[in-house]
C-alpha cells in the first residue's frame, strides 16, 4: 500500500484555477431562520440521490448562510437564468448587507421558508438531513421537499466568469 504525505500536493492555487475551467450552474443558497434571511451565489451545489431526491451545498463555515442553516435545519437552491445575472453579483459574499439583497426581485417561500427567487431555471426546497464538515466548509445535504421549473437557459460560471449557453447548431 502507498504511504500517502501530509501535506497537499496541490496547492488551493492550483486546485481553484483548474475548477475554473469546469462549467458549473450559478445558483444561490438561501436560508432562513425567524426574521433573518441570507442568501451567497454558489458553484459549489450538487445532486446526491434521486431517492430521495438529495441535493448538497457546500457554504463556508464562518458564513452567516451557513449558520442560518443549521439554526432553521432547511435552505434553498435556486439556479440562475441568464438573465438573472445580476442576482449572481448580488449575492456574491462581501456584497450588501443579507437584509438587503432580498429587495432586488420577487421572492417566495415553499415548505420550509427558505426563500426561493420567482423566475429562476429551478429551485429546490430543501429540509436539511445531514452536514458534514471539512476544511474550511461545511457540506449540507438537503432532502428535497419542493421543486419549482422554468423552462429556460441557465447560468454558467467558466475561467472566472459569467457564460450563457450556445447550441452547436
């Protein structure tokens, strides 16, 4: 069996730029908790299981979407349309103030409260099943309790930025 070293051979440099070369869907994460919601724009989502249907997020530790979270025991996903980008910058971390970055759009609710952002490709109402931390973030899996769909091109982020989608035809 190979003795495997201590200490990384990939640099975080290293590993960042070359995820950035992987198209991934723009969404944002929302929580809520009592009065207090928040909300960051995040790559870092994926499904788990369709039985039951289980998404992950991955949210910095530190984060106050990460406590929201774990405090209410639910969050939301909703991913990007194109021409909702200006949502992305919104919710990017170090932006507004949480509070305010829910003026800007039409938000609802489903189950959980968690807010979900009307006209978006999908969202998905999640009630939190498990969580697991490593590194500097917290991975949080979500049991899928509602869904909403428009049908509609959604948001990419590639080599540091916003992409839309074009056919090949």
């Amino acid at each position: 069996m190979a003795v495997r070293s201590a200490d990384p051979v990939v640099t975080d440099e290293e590993f960042k730029t070359a995820l950035r070369q992987v198209a991934s869907p723009v969404g944002i994460v929302t929580a809520r908790s009592g009065k207090m919601r928040d909300g960051v724009t995040s790559t870092a989502i994926s499904p788990v299981s369709a039985e039951p249907p289980t998404l992950l997020v991955c949210v910095n530790r530190d984060s106050s979407v990460g406590q929201l979270i774990v405090e209410s025991g639910a969050f939301a996903v909703n991913f990007l349309a194109q021409e909702q980008y200006s949502f992305a910058h919104l919710f990017a971390v170090g932006a507004e103030a949480a509070q305010d970055r829910f003026t800007e759009g039409n938000w609802t609710a489903m189950h959980t409260g968690s807010p979900i952002l009307d006209g978006c490709v999908s969202a998905f109402d999640c009630e939190l099943d498990n969580t697991i931390s490593t590194g500097t973030h917290d991975v949080h899996f979500g049991r899928i309790v509602g869904v909403t769909t428009e049908r509609q091109d959604v948001l990419l982020y590639c080599d540091g930025l916003l992409r839309r989608l074009k056919s090949l035809d």
